[in-house]
C-alpha cells in the first residue's frame, strides 16, 4: 500500500510538473536528506545527476530556501532554487529543486524589467505632465509674475504689483508682502518728491564726479533747462568763470572729506547766460550705499544782494553826509571859539607832555584824582584861580562818564606850557545834530559820554580838543600858565625908578 501511494504521489508530482508554466529546459527534482534523487522531471537516468553541495542539504540551516547556479551533466547552465521539505510535526522530509535554464531566467528578467520600465515610464509621464499642469497654474506663472514685479521695483517703477490677491501659500504670502512693500515705498516716495518740490530753493543729486543726478523744479528753473537734459552734466559748469573754482573746491571738500560746505553770494550763470547771486551748500550724501555722493542747495539771494547793496549805499551817503556836517561844524566851532574848540577825530588829539596821572574812572579813582589835581597846578605854577578851574573842568568832562558806567579813563600830562587832562569813555558819543544844543545851551546833556557842561569848559579851559562818535568820546582840556601881574606897590615902585 506504501508503495501504491508513492507511485501515485510521484506519478501526480510528474503531471503537475509538466502542466507547470515553466521554461523550456527546466529540471525538478525530489531529494531525500542524503541528497539522493527520488524524483526527477523530467526522467533522466540517475547517474545523469550531480549531487548537490552539502552546505545546501544541510537541514539545520534557517534557510528555508537556498539558490545557487550550475551547468548541469546535460551542459546546459541552470539556476536552482532548493526548498527544504518538512513533514507535519516539523521534521526533516526532504528538498526540493527547480532548475530554470540561465537564459531563460535572464530573458524573463529582461522581459520584466522591460515592462516595468514601461510602466514606469508612463507613470512618470503622466507625473510630469500632471506636476506640469498644476505647477504652470499654481507656481510657475505666479513666480514668473513675482520676477516681473521684482524686476519693475528694481527700475524704481514704485507701481508695480503682482496682483495675485490675499496670500494662500508661501508664493502669495511672498507676493503679498513684494505689494505690502512697493505700496509702502510708493507712499514715501510720493511725501520726498512732494517735499523736494515744495522746497522753494533749487536742489541738485549729485554723483561722486560732482555731476547732476536729480534737481527738482527750483533748480530747473535757476539752472535754466528742464529735467530731462540735466542729469550727467557738471553742476561746477553753470558757475561763472569767476566762482568756478569756489564752487569745485567746496564740492571737491563735501565728496572727499564728506563735510558740509557753504558758500555765500557765488555768482550763478544759467543756461541763457544770465548771472545772478545764490547761496551755496553742499553736504554729503550716499546713495546706494558705499557710493558717496552730495546734495546741493541754491538759494537765490538777488533781491538780498540788491537790498545790501541799496543799504550800503545808504549808508555811504549818510556817513558822507555826517562827514560834511562834522566838517561844516568844524569849522563854525573853530570861528565861534577863536581857535579854542577843536571837533577833530580821535588819532588827531595832540599828546605831548609827561604822564603824571593814569587810571580809570570810578567812585575811588574820581576822588583820588580830585585831590591830586590842585596839588599839580600848583606844582607846574597855575594861578590861584586857575586850580579850581581845573577841578571843575574835571569834574564836568568825568561826571558822566562815572554816572553811565562808560569805561571811563582819565590822563594827565604836565608841559612846560601847562597841564593837559584827558578823558575818554566807550559810550554811544555825541551824535553830529547835537553839537550845537551841546556846546552852546548852558546846562544842556544829551545824557550820554561827555555832553554835559561844555559851556563851562570853554570858559575854563584855553583849549579843548574832542573827538566824538559810536565807537566812544576823548575830550582833551588844556589849561596854559598865565605870567603873574605885579601888585600896586610892586608897579609904583618900579615906576620910581623912572
């Protein structure tokens, strides 16, 4: 019965071995442990077969299969697949080969990988054109409208914007951050423009030659071209050929030292040849960054020229008219005091003599000079009369100088004619229509350096120099030594002699 049903289960092996979707050439055998052939499909005598390695029978391997290549005893090259026959509790029963001829495997590799190549490359194909698709809607023609918008930005077009709406990825929140900023930089640049052409002086960019990048329309206007031919021309060539190297040397100081420069009253020359006065300024600029360039302002000053110069010419004919009034007063004072009064200018004082006295003039000094005065007359041989003169004259020409605090200074100089005292102060002067009221009113003051009292003095005094004017007052008093007069009896008896 054994027997029976091996030879059916082996005959059973054998047809579904031949129905088996197995290469032409293919070998299955059936070994017992030993690695003895009990099985062979198809039939071929026993001694036609070569057993197989031991480190393949080997039961006690985890390999449950095993694969190795061989030319078998037929010559043909086949790869072998071993499988390791177990019986229901576990143990060992047996293997089992099959032998695929090399070529055969090899092409049904080649034939598979061919396929599977096939369809992979469908599969990529369709990937691409998909990704294609969907990448020429979603990102591709939004990151070609971001780099048009960049680009627009960077040639200062401030209204560019990609428009691609509120941000739903990380391409539209780029994008809507690019319109966030251009907006934001369109809104600044609109308030500097709108501030450049407010300004009512002309403005000038310019680059490190010293040449016109921007003006606004002032300086269009003073420069005498429009906006269009100004850029790349010197701004140095619209000086005068007079202030052209004033004009390259402070901007040469701006560029190079990067320091602010001004310079007044430099003759501008316009594009129709006309020159008129502006106020320079320069002061540095960068811009791009790394790149040192100047800004430059002119301020026309034509009418502040004419107004100066009006003035100026005021004043000259008013100084010359003070002049002719002076000299005409001169004169009449001189004619009037007998060659006694003297109105000259301060360089013009005589000073002769020896300096006895020296100081400024205030509450201590005023009372030490007082004393010390009558003790000098009398000491160069003044009359008795002509010490209290002294005083006096002294007291009228320093009374004001002491009262309003003028910087009052006194000298006195002994000669062999007499005494001279000096006094001079820093206050306002004497101003010319006053001379009259001040010389010639008894008690008159103009409440101002040496305007009090010159009545007096000019009966006091022999003579009297003074030199009056904004810049302070001298007023020099001379008193001469009189020969004294013989009393009665001194005459008679000379007469007696006689």
């Amino acid at each position: 019965m054994g027997a029976i049903l091996l030879t059916e289960s082996l005959d059973w092996i054998h047809r579904r071995a031949s129905n088996s979707d197995l290469p032409e050439g293919s070998t299955l055998n059936l070994l017992d442990l030993a690695g003895r052939p009990v099985l062979r499909h198809p039939h071929a005598p026993v001694q036609e077969f070569r057993p197989l390695p031991q480190d393949i029978l080997n039961p006690n391997e985890d390999r449950t299969r095993r694969t190795f290549e061989r030319v078998d005893p037929d010559g043909v090259s086949r790869l072998h697949r071993v499988a390791l026959l177990r019986q229901p509790d576990g143990a060992p029963l047996g293997f089992l080969t099959v032998g695929i001829p090399t070529e055969a495997s090899e092409a049904k590799a080649e034939e598979a990988l061919a396929r599977n190549l096939l369809v992979l490359s469908l599969v990529a194909l369709v990937s691409l054109a998909t990704a294609w698709i969907l990448g020429e809607s979603l990102l591709l023609r939004r990151l070609r409208v971001l780099s048009r918008t960049i680009h627009r930005l960077a040639r200062l077009d401030l209204t560019a914007r990609t428009g691609l709406g509120q941000p739903r990825d990380e391409i539209g929140r780029l994008a809507w951050s690019f319109d966030l900023m251009a907006e934001r930089l369109e809104r600044s640049r609109r308030r500097e423009v709108n501030l450049l052409e407010s300004a009512g002086e002309g403005i000038c960019g310019l680059d490190p030659a010293g040449s016109i990048v921007f003006t606004n329309h002032a300086a269009e206007a003073l420069l005498g071209l429009p906006a269009a031919e100004l850029p790349g021309l010197p701004l140095r060539g619209f000086f005068s050929p007079q202030c052209e190297a004033q004009a390259e040397a402070a901007l040469t100081r701006t560029l190079r030292e990067r320091t602010r420069q001004t310079v007044e009253e430099i003759w501008l020359r316009g594009a129709d040849g006309e020159e008129f006065p502006v106020d320079f300024t320069s002061a540095p600029m960068e811009d791009p960054p790394g790149v040192h360039g100047a800004v430059v302002v002119l301020r026309d000053v034509t009418e502040r020229t004419k107004a100066r110069s009006q003035a100026l010419d005021a004043h000259l004919r008013l100084l010359q008219a003070v002049d002719e009034k002076k000299a005409f007063y001169r004169e009449v004072l001189n004619t009037v005091s007998h060659e006694r009064f003297h109105l000259v200018d301060a360089e013009k004082i005589p000073t002769t003599g020896t300096e006895v006295l020296d100081g400024p003039l205030d509450s201590l000094n005023y009372a030490r000079i007082r004393a010390e005065l009558p003790r000098l007359a009398h000491q160069i041989g003044l009359t008795e009369h002509q010490a209290p003169d002294l005083v006096v004259v002294f007291g009228e020409a320093a009374s004001n100088a002491i009262k309003h605090d003028v910087d009052g200074h006194c000298q006195v100089f002994t000669t062999p004619e007499g005494l001279v005292m000096r006094v001079s102060d820093r206050g306002p002067g004497i101003r010319t229509e006053q001379f009259p009221a001040t010389l010639f009113e008894s008690g008159f003051s103009t409440k101002v350096s040496l305007g009090m009292g010159f009545t007096l003095m000019l009966q006091l005094a022999d003579t009297i120099w003074l030199a009056t004017g904004p810049e302070g007052t001298v007023l020099q008093a001379e008193l001469t030594v009189q020969p004294k007069v013989p009393d009665q009896k001194t005459l008679e008896r000379l007469l007696a002699r006689f």
